[in-house]
C-alpha cells in the first residue's frame, strides 16, 4: 500500500507540475460545461419566414399576424413572385415561405378549400419538422377561428386535452442536458487524459525505469488508477456545483447514490484509457485512438439523438456503450429522484464491464511491456 501511495503522490507532483495537464483536467472542463449547458439548445426559435400574399384581404392579413405575433417566425420579406422566393430558400436567406393564394378569403366565406401552400427548407429535418409543427398549429388555430366566425358556432373539440410535464416543469434543455455533460467531461477525464499521461511515460522513459525496479505492475497500475479516481471525484464535485449554482438544478435524487455510481463507472474508462495506451507509443496516437471511440460512444449515448429513434441495430450496438448508461442514470437520479432498486441494472452492468476491460487492460499491458 505505501508503494501505491508513493505512485499516486508521484502523478500528483507531475499533474501540478505541468502547464498544459493542469488546465486540461480542470480549467477546460468546467469552462465546457458552462458553454454547452447553456449553448446546447435545441429549442428552435425566430424560424426566419417569407410571405407570399396574393388574396391582400382581411382574412389573409389576420393569418399574418398570427405569423408575426408568434416568437417562434420572423418575417424577413414579402414578395408576389414565387420564383423570388424558391431563390431566397435555396440561399437559405428564409427557413421557410408562406404563400397565400388569390381568392383566399371569398374560397372561406362560400365554404371552399382555399389551400395554404408552405415550403420549408429540409435539410435540416429537425428543424424542419418543428418548423412545420409550428405552423401547422398556427394555420388550425386560424381554422377553427374562421370556422366560428362564419358560422357563428364555437368549436368544441370532442376531446379535452390536459397536460402536465413532469421532473422538467418549465421544459429547459440545461437540465436536461447538463447532466448528460457533466457525464462526459468525467468520461474525457478518465479514458482521454488517463491515456494520454500514460503514454507520455513511455515518451519519456520513465515506464521503462518503472518496469526495472522492485515494483510490481498491478502496483504500477493500482498506482495510476487512484490517481484519476480522485480527479474525477474532484471533476464530479465541481461539476454538481456548476449545475446548482449556475444552472439553478435541483437535484431530485441522492448525491451519494451519484458519488456510488462514479466509483464503479471510473474504472471502466480508466481501463479503456490503459488499453489504448498499451496499443500505442505517442501522445497523438493515444489521442487519435481515445478520440475514435469516445466519438461513437458519445454519439450513441443517447445525449443528443434519443435512442429509441434509432435504428435497431444501432439500439443493441447502444447496449455496449457504457456512456449510455452513465447518462440514463444521472437523469433518472437527479432528474426523476430514483432509487437504488431503480437503477440497479446500471450497477450492474458498469461492474461487469469495469472487470472485462481492466482484466484485458491488465493483461494486455503485461503482454507489451512484461
């Protein structure tokens, strides 16, 4: 145990001692965290809008300001030449064009359709999607106005609809990512920075005088690995002041159950960043290497895109991603204040992984350098 105690008092000096780790463990995910926790937004919002007004009636200049009064569109132009406005699209200097047909109002009053023509650049399909959402919403809402008006009924709706949101009561994109981030700085921190410290042992070649003396390697190794449990801990703790004190969270669930789960996750990146750092000599590889896999399993974390509207096959390769698991939990934990018995199977789970990867880790390192 003193030698291990040596090895963690050793990375310590070396962290504190270098200008550019330092900043990176700890400057650089904080300042993310602050950064993404707010810029990560999905709401879309001031969705720039063309007008095309070929009836200029009082029925059509009502449907425009149900347009300009909303904070979902801008207008940003009017034309009468459709041509104009396919061009103002394909430039992407309108998100979407609104064009109002002749006879639009008398079609309305004799009980005609008088269709709505709406364009909406789809490249980006989310955005187009709510895009379309929202004007649909507006132009039915206009509907059934128009329908009382003229016959002098109120619409009522055979289905009265109640809705509540539950654990995200004023719908803010901070909570519910910000946990999902703070997961990933913690994930950076222990399988990107881990491999690449490691490596630069082999650089310098220290590793080497590691390997001759009496030490043995699981001391080596234990050595390292206290090293970024403690700072992740420490990442884990400033991370959760963050999300009280700036983006005002409040957290539902137990912060110990929290601390728990960061003690079987930390060994499962950390042994990803020690498998890496046996397959390779340089701090670029190490990067490269780390990158690509903390990419894919970011990616399919369900932290941006849900999982559930993926492939299936994506689903299942989703149930090898330990990041998956990590963000599933800090949101039913912090979020949804569940319990042990709730989020059991992600103990599960991040145990049996924690000993597969650092059981090849271990082996693979006694492999390269035994």
């Amino acid at each position: 145990m003193r030698t291990i105690l040596y090895i963690l008092q050793k990375e310590l000096l070396q962290i504190r001692r270098n200008k550019l780790i330092l900043p990176m463990l700890f400057g650089m995910p904080i300042l993310q965290l602050i950064i993404l926790g707010h810029a990560a937004n999905f709401e879309v919002k001031h969705l720039n809008l063309l007008l095309i007004d070929k009836d200029h009636s009082s029925l059509s200049r009502q449907l425009i300001s149900k347009f300009s009064s909303s904070d979902y569109f801008n207008i940003v132009n009017t034309t009468f030449d459709p041509a104009e406005g396919n061009e103002m699209l394909m430039q992407r200097k309108t998100d979407l064009i609104i064009e109002i047909p002749e006879k639009f109002e008398h079609n309305l009053i004799i009980g005609e359709k008088s269709p709505v023509s709406l364009k909406i650049d789809a490249v980006n399909g989310m955005k187009a999607g709510i895009a379309n959402a929202y004007s649909s919403m507006i132009i039915n809402g206009f509907n059934a106005e128009v329908l009382a008006n003229l016959t002098g009924k109120t619409i009522v709706m055979p289905i009265d609809i109640r809705y509540s949101f539950w654990y995200n009561p004023e719908m803010e994109y901070s909570t519910f990512m910000v946990p999902g981030i703070l997961v990933l700085l913690i994930t950076l921190v222990g399988g990107f920075i881990s491999a690449i410290i490691i490596v630069r042992e082999k650089e310098i070649g220290t590793i080497e005088q590691l390997n001759v003396t009496p030490m043995r390697k699981h001391e080596f190794i234990l050595g390292k690995l206290l090293t970024f449990f403690f700072i992740g801990f420490l990442e884990l703790t400033f991370g959760l002041l963050i999300a009280k004190l700036v983006f005002n969270l409040h957290f539902e669930g137990s912060i110990w159950l929290v601390y728990a789960f960061t003690l079987v996750y930390l060994p499962v990146v950390l042994g990803l960043g020690l498998l890496i750092s046996t397959f390779t000599n340089t701090q670029q590889q190490a990067m490269f290497l780390a990158w690509f896999f903390l990419m894919i399993f970011i990616l399919m974390s369900g932290l941006f895109t849900p999982i559930e509207s993926m492939p299936p096959w994506a689903q299942k390769l989703t149930l090898f991603n330990p990041i998956r698991y990590f963000i599933e939990f800090m949101r039913m934990v912090l979020l949804k204040g569940s319990t042990f018995a709730d989020v059991k199977l992600h103990f599960g789970v991040m145990l049996i992984y924690g000993f597969i990867i650092n059981l090849l880790a271990i082996w693979s390192y006694r492999k390269t350098s035994g």
